[in-house]
C-alpha cells in the first residue's frame, strides 16, 4: 500500500534568480551552490579606487595576465558552498580527531621507535610553516583574485592550510618533546634541508599576479610536496615504526586527493580558454616546478637516503603527467 | 582538540603554538614587501606581539562547531520550503523587508567577506590576521545563508530576482554599497575600525536584533533561523572588533586621534546606513518589535554608552555625531519612508500608507514629532491614493556627495527645514546632507569627489540599456531606466495595493485553508 | 556600573547553559523574548564549564557555546575553564 504524502501545491513563479536562469535556463531550480556563487561579486560602478592600490579597481581582471570571457566559468567541481564545505571538514575532522585519541589512548607515541620518531619530527614539523605559507597565499588570491567561483575556494584552501598547520602541531605535541616545536621553527629559519623551500614560498609572499601564485603554491608546490611526504616519505616511517605517523596525517593525504580535483579543474578550464592563457600557464608552470623540484630534493635526500633520486623522478613524473592532461606544456 | 593535549598547555599557549608560532620573520624579502599595506595610514605598531586573541578557536573547532550550526539551519531552511512557510508570515508586506535586505544587506556580506580576506592577508600580526580569515570565512557564510533562505521567496514573490545587479545601480542602494567600498578602499587599520569596530561592535545589534526579532514576530521562520544562527558569528566578530581598537590605542598615544577621527566617520556612515533599517521596523513590519527610537535608545545609547564609558580610559569620545543622532532618532524614519513611498515606482519593493492602527503605534512611540511633523502627510497621501491619485514624483532627488542619501534629511533644530551643506573643491560644488558627512569629506575630497552617485548618472545619461533611443518618440526615461535596473516594470515596484504579491499570497493562503 | 550581556537561542541545549549562568551569577537579570533569551548581569557575568557540565549531564567544551549563542557585550575572556564577560574601569 501507498501512502501519498501531500503539501499544499502552488505554482512558482519562477526557479530561480535571473543571473542563475540566465546561465542553466529559466526551466529548471539551481542548486545551492550555484545560487550561493555565481554573479555575486560586484563588477561594475565601484566608488572609489583602494588607496592601498589606485592603479586598480576594487575587483579588476587586470590583476592577473590570465583572461577569461566568464572568470565563473571555473567552477569547482566539489561544488562547495560555505555549507558543504564546513560538512565536510567536519567529517575529516571527527577522523582525524578519532585518530589523535586512539594513538593517546594506546600510547602508540611512545612506542614508536626512536629513530623513527626523530625522522618523523625533523620532515613533518618545519612543514607546518610551509603550510602557513600556503594559507597566506590562498588569502591573497581570495582577496584580490576575479570572480566568487575561485575566490571562494581560495578562502576554504587557506583555513585548510591553517587547519593542517595545526594538525601538524598537534602532531609535534603527541610525538615529540616540550621543546621539539622550537627546534623545528630553527631548522625552519636556519636548518640546510630547508632554506630553498623557505625561500620558495617567501618569493610567492611578494607575486602580484594571483594567478600566477595558484600555479606556483596550489598547482606546483602541493602536487610535488604532497605526494612526496604523505605517500613516500609516509611509507617510510610506517615501515620504520608502524602506522602512528600516518594516523596523525591522515587527514593531509585525504586533503590532497579531494583539492587536486578543483585545482585540475581551474587549471583545466583556465588553459583550454585560450592559446595565451595555455602559453602563459605552461610558463608559469614549468618555471615553479623546476624550482620546486631543486627546494624539495634536500628533503627528500634526507628522509628517503639513497632511494631519494628514483622517487624524486616518480613524483615529478606523475606531475607531469597530470599537467599534461590539463593542457599544460612544460 | 584532545585532552591530554589540552593538559599539557593552557588554552592561552596552547593557541599562540597553533596561531601565532606559525609565523616568522622573513629574510629572504624584506617583510616590508610581504606586508607593503599596514604601515602608510600612520597606525604605529611596536609589538604585535601584544595582540590578545578574541576567541581561541582553532580550525578544527570552528569545522566541527559551524557545521553543526550550517546542519541545523539548512533543516529548517528545508523544512520551511517544503511547507510553504512563506504563507505564515503575517502579512504579505513583511516580504518587502526581505527585498530590501537581499539587495541591500546581503552583498554587504560579500562584500565583508572580502574585505576581511584583505585584512586577513595584510596585518603584520598572526593573531589578527587568523581572526580576520576566520571572519572572512563567516562573512561568504552569511551571504550564501541569506541566499538560500531568501531564495524559496524568490520564486514566489518579485522584487529578489537580481540582486547582485540591483545593488551596483539602484538610487537607494548605493547609500549601502558606496558604504562598503569605502571601507574596503581605505586602508587595513581603518577598515578595521570602519567594519569590525563601527558596524559590527558599536552599531550591529541595531542592524540585527530587530530584524531579526522582525522576522520572529511576523512568522518567518526562515530568516530568524539564518539571523540567530548568524548572530553567534556576529558575537565573534565583535570581540576582534574591539581588540583591534584596544591593541591599536594600547600600542601607541599617537593613534588616538586617528582611531578617534575613524570611530566619528564611521559610526556616522553606519547611521546613515542602518536608517533604511530603522525605516523598515517602523514602516515595513506588520507586527513591530520596537520603534527605531526604542532600538536606539537601548542600543546605542545605553549599550554603546557602556562602551564608550570602558574607552574612555584610553582617551576615547563618544563620537561626535551621536548627537545629532539622538535628536535625528524621532525624525528620520519618517523622512525616509516618505522618500520611499513617493519614489515608489523606482523602489525594488511596494510601498504604502500604514493603515490607522498602525498610524495610532507611530503616535504613540514618537510623541514630540509624528502627529505634528509626519502624521498629515501621510494621511493626505492615503486620501489622495483613495481618490484614485495615488501620488509618485516622476524625477529623482539630488544625493548627499558622501553617505548617498537622498537630501530629504532636515536641520537638527528645524525639521521643516532641509538641511543643506556644501564645500568647493578643485572648482566644483559638492552637495551633502549634514555636518558630519561634509567633514567626512573635507578631510578626504580626493576620494569622495569619485563616487559614482546613481541619481547623477542617471541625468548623465548612463543609466540606459545599450538599447534605449532617447531620440525616439515617446521615450520614457524612467521606464528606460527601469530596464537599466532589471526591474519586471508593474510588478517589483509600486504600491502594494493591487499588487501581484498581494494577490498571489491572499489567493495561495486560501488555497492552504479552504477545501 | 553598566551591565554586561549574553544572549543565547531558546532550545534544549542552551537551556541548561542558562541555568548554570543563574546559579553562578546572582544578579542575572533574565529577559525572554521569541526564539531568544538574554541574560544582563552588572559589571561581570562568568560560565564555569564544571557548572554546565553538572546541569548538562555530559562532559561539555565551552566553545560549544558558540552553537547557541546570539549576541554578547563587554570584553570577553576565556579559559579551559570559565568564559567572562566584563567591563574594566
């Protein structure tokens, strides 16, 4: 037997907003995500000129060498609206959470093996400034890129930055001693394995053109460092003392996978719009990688010893083949 | 955030390690390079060190703690779409105040979002810069919340249909939007004080606790949901909005006068704005909360008086505008609705004569001035409406060079006189409202002399579609200009009576009761 | 001597934060009104998180709080264990 559950019926007058109808039809409801982004930032009879920058307007397309005929044409395939978004990491973070207290409760920090933890310590904890670096980045794309479909997700890429940041603190917390977070900030500001890195990010800290720095820290410095450090080295230290290390980063390797489908698709739609933006991507792209590639060697050379080169050239291989797809020339 | 790690460090140490400790000094490029925009307004910083964290919220918190907030809201936001909730408002006016805020308030939002994306990246200090992130993030919350909930209206009702497009041309909006791009085209320190202090501190419960307490007492369950759900932002931006003005006035005495001069623009421009809110609790809410004057007294004067009491200790004025702000808190509403109501064919949302009942609650909340000043006015207006003369001005009023508001605002010692202001600069004349906004702009004209004033434009003849002809026969500049505002010319404006609202809601409401 | 606010969503959960605030802070003064309580205490209002706990029946953060809360006034300090609100003069 049916039972036929029944409001009261009355005829919309319409779906949805007109700057909605006027991209997806006017036959049709929108989604949230499309209602919360599309044309919703200002583009035109701004008031006064930012004294901080007069030669542009408050939002200016001309903050960027990139072009594109509809800047919301890069939407984010993730669809995450503030909603979705903070769903989302919730649920990462109740694992992740889950994950800090089972190594605690079983007191698996103490039992991983010196060596290992001292390993785990020296490439995982500098990284947390690393990261502090991307949440700078992403802020900066978010206040001055074009358009809400990526400037929207910039915001959600910096908190994320911070929240691994933090992750990656705690980490130091349960693992380490009361002074291994300090140590980690001196090799950070003076240690040899990371002064090219430093230098790497402080560079993008001056870039003007937002683009340009989405290449550099979301594209090119996350798709080599990520893979080398939550999947290689990773493996490393789970052979070396079992899986407490990885359970306290599980939440990066997730992470990664899930921005690696938005940061493809801007890269994506961005390059196929024109041969300027693919020359000018290609550039952008390869320059920061080959830099990348020297900034991260040290570090790899020193947790991954004598395998170091071998997975280097994977890491970059896999790179490459992933910006092949995306239309990128390097 | 486990225990034991709680444990180890108190909440104070245990925040600055995961904020603060973060950060470091560069030496690769010159951190004058890294952060080029928080020194040129004169704001000295010696040590950012000092700065207290409002709020000690780590990431993981903030996702767990929101997500729990954004489940619960979009569940009544849900619940109220799939019954009709629109049809237990009281009465189909109330949707005009809902217009009014998607096109006026709403991308404010945004607009803040960025903003505070801005200042999250540009303050030298990791503490405030988190906390400003953290506000940029609640800020693109807020806006896509009010779109949601406000969006099941929009296909039942007019008015909301393009907002986006509405808020960068329409003659009332640009008092709210030239609002936000002045604050976010003036420098870091000050848009601070101008956004996380002036409007979400000192002014934001006048903006928030009515409109929403309206929504509450007039059956929109949708908007009060997103409002409270909002407000617990809102109490988080209001303690970065007061550490920024201590650490800035506890960092140096020479501040002072610069945050004093800030604090006296600010709360002026926020007044100016919040009047159409004032405007909308006396005129627009079937079943009123309080009276704009009522809000204000609790408000600003008591509320923002304990404020300024605790600021005074570091030099601190209440600004100088509050005054005339309590003489103007008996009069503006009603100046406002007046202009509202007689431009009413180019308003996004009806207007009408409040019916006797509601004349007699205007009495009796503003006994010195609305019987002798306002109440004639609107009666003959309704008279003439009966007669069939409902009354609209077919040309547009002149603007106030700084806030935007239409000169309708009178002298604080005459209200049947307009108050006028002007300065000269670079040989023109600049027009204003009132003392306040031409100081804002003496001290300043280089920058309000740009501002695009809708009005001006419009008699400029950029206020038309590619389209328009206005060398053919019969040509209507305000329909024409209409078009240029996206308006459904018929049905988004006019009076409310015998609109399609009105229709459509008294028609589905007895749909929903009868058989 | 001004008084200090808090306000907080009328539901199950706040209601039990609330009586933790009455308990703690004799001279609350409280005002209901739809969908929303606000709580005005003179000069200084503090939640001890051992109290809430106690009428909440479960081990409880005080961040929580954030869930439920509406509007504050005065400045704010926090710890593990008490949130106040104050004026300094």
């Amino acid at each position: 037997m049916q039972i036929d559950l029944r409001t009261v019926s009355i005829k919309p007058l319409r779906y949805t907003f007109d700057h909605i109808a006027k991209r997806i039809g006017a036959d049709k409801p929108a989604s949230r995500y499309l209602e919360g982004t599309m044309d919703i930032q200002a583009v035109t009879n701004f008031h006064y000129r930012p004294l901080w920058d007069p030669k542009h307007t408050i939002f200016d397309t001309s903050r960027t060498a990139i072009k594109m005929k509809d800047w919301y044409a890069l939407k984010d395939p993730r669809q995450f609206y503030y909603g979705t978004y903070t769903m989302a990491r919730a649920r990462m973070q109740e694992a992740a959470d889950s994950n800090f207290d089972f190594v605690e409760d079983r007191g698996l920090a103490d039992k991983f093996p010196a060596a290992a933890a001292k390993l785990a310590l020296e490439v995982l904890l500098p990284l947390r400034h690393l990261e502090w670096g991307g949440n700078m980045n992403n802020m900066y794309i978010c206040a001055y890129g074009y358009g809400t479909a990526i400037t929207q997700p910039c915001n959600y890429q910096a908190m994320d930055h911070l929240g691994m940041a933090q992750y990656i603190t705690r980490l130091g917390l349960v693992l380490g001693k009361d002074d291994s977070l300090q140590i980690a900030k001196s090799a950070w500001l003076d240690g040899a394995m990371w002064q090219e890195l430093r230098h790497y990010i402080e560079d993008t800290f001056v870039m003007k053109d937002w683009f340009e720095l989405f290449v550099a820290n979301n594209l090119v410095l996350d798709g080599l460092l990520y893979p080398l450090v939550y999947q290689h080295i990773d493996k490393v230290l789970d052979d070396l003392g079992g899986p407490a290390v990885s359970l306290m980063t599980q939440f990066q390797s997730e992470w990664f996978v899930e921005s690696v489908k938005w940061v493809d698709a801007c890269i994506k739609v961005s390059v196929a719009e024109s041969d300027e933006n693919k020359a000018q991507l290609s550039a952008w792209a390869k320059a920061w990688r080959d830099r990348a590639i020297k900034t991260l060697l040290p570090l790899a050379k020193h947790a991954l010893g004598t395998d170091a080169e071998s997975i280097m050239e994977s890491v970059v291989g896999e790179f490459n083949s992933r910006a092949a797809k995306l239309g990128l020339v390097l | 955030m486990d225990m034991r790690v709680k444990k180890k460090l108190g909440i104070k140490e245990r925040y600055t390690v995961m904020t603060r400790d973060l950060g470091w000094e560069t030496t690769f490029q010159p951190m004058d390079d890294v952060f080029p925009y928080d020194k040129f307004e004169g704001i000295k910083i010696h040590d950012w060190d000092k700065w207290e964290d409002p709020f000690r919220l780590t990431m993981d918190a903030y996702w767990k703690y929101q997500a729990e907030k954004e489940r619960k809201l979009y569940a009544i936001i849900d619940a109220f779409n799939q019954n009709n909730g629109h049809l237990g408002v009281t009465d189909a006016r109330y949707i005009n105040t809902l217009k009014l805020f998607l096109t006026g308030v709403s991308p404010l939002e945004y607009m803040a979002h960025r903003g505070f994306a801005h200042t999250g990246r540009q303050m030298r200090g990791v503490g405030p810069r988190v906390a400003c992130q953290m506000q940029s993030l609640d800020e693109i919350r807020h806006i896509q919340t009010q779109i949601h909930s406000i969006s099941n209206y929009n296909k039942y009702y007019n008015g909301f249909h393009d907002f986006t497009h509405m808020h960068s041309r329409l003659w009332y909006l640009s008092v709210p939007r030239s609002f936000f791009d002045d604050a976010i085209t003036a420098g870091p320190f000050e848009y601070m004080v101008a956004i996380g202090f002036a409007f979400e501190y000192v002014l934001t419960n006048l903006l928030f606790v009515p409109f929403v307490s309206g929504a509450a007492y007039n059956g929109d369950m949708a908007a009060t949901t997103f409002g409270f759900s909002a407000q617990s932002d809102e109490a988080r931006h209001m303690t970065l909005g007061l550490e920024c003005i201590k650490f800035m006035l506890e960092q140096d005495p020479d501040n002072l006068p610069i945050v004093q001069r800030w604090i006296d623009k600010w709360t002026w421009r926020g007044i100016r704005v919040l009047m159409l809110v004032g405007t909308m609790m006396d005129y627009m809410l079937p079943k009123r909360v309080m009276s704009w004057k009522e809000a204000w007294e609790i408000y600003f004067e008591q509320n923002g008086g304990a404020l300024f009491n605790d600021l005074a200790r570091y030099g601190i004025k209440v600004p100088k505008c509050a005054e005339q702000a309590g003489i103007d808190k008996e009069h503006i509403t009603h100046q406002t609705w007046a202009a509202l109501y007689q431009y009413g064919a180019a308003t996004d949302f009806h207007t009408w004569i409040p019916n006797p009942e509601e004349l007699d609650w205007l009495s009796a909340k503003y006994p010195n001035t609305f019987d002798k000043y306002y109440r004639p006015r609107l009666e003959h207006w309704a008279e003439e409406a009966k007669k069939g003369n409902r009354f609209y001005t077919k040309t547009l009023p002149q603007l106030c060079q700084v806030c935007q508001v239409p000169m309708f605002f009178t002298e604080p010692d005459d209200p049947t006189k307009i108050s006028y202001r002007e300065s000269d600069f670079k040989e023109e004349k600049y027009h204003f409202c009132s003392d306040p906004c031409k100081e804002i702009f003496d001290h300043e004209p280089e920058k309000y002399v740009q501002a695009w004033l809708p009005t001006h434009q419009v008699f400029q003849g950029n206020c038309f579609t590619e389209e328009a002809d206005p060398a053919a026969p019969g040509f209507d500049p305000l329909a024409e200009l209409l078009k240029y505002y996206h308006f459904n010319n018929g049905r988004d404006n006019m009076d409310f009576e015998g609109s399609e609202d009105q229709k459509n809601f008294a028609a589905w409401r007895n749909e929903s009761v009868k058989n | 001597m001004s008084n200090v606010f808090i306000a907080f969503q009328t539901n199950e959960e706040s209601r039990c934060i609330i009586d933790a605030i009455i308990q703690d802070n004799p001279n609350a003064t409280i005002n209901e009104q739809p969908a929303m309580i606000k709580i005005d205490v003179p000069d200084s209002l503090t939640i001890k998180r051992s109290t809430v706990e106690e009428k909440m029946g479960r081990a409880f953060d005080l961040q929580e709080l954030q869930i439920h809360l509406i509007t504050i006034s005065g400045h704010l300090d926090e710890s593990d264990e008490e949130f106040t609100l104050s004026w300094k003069q």
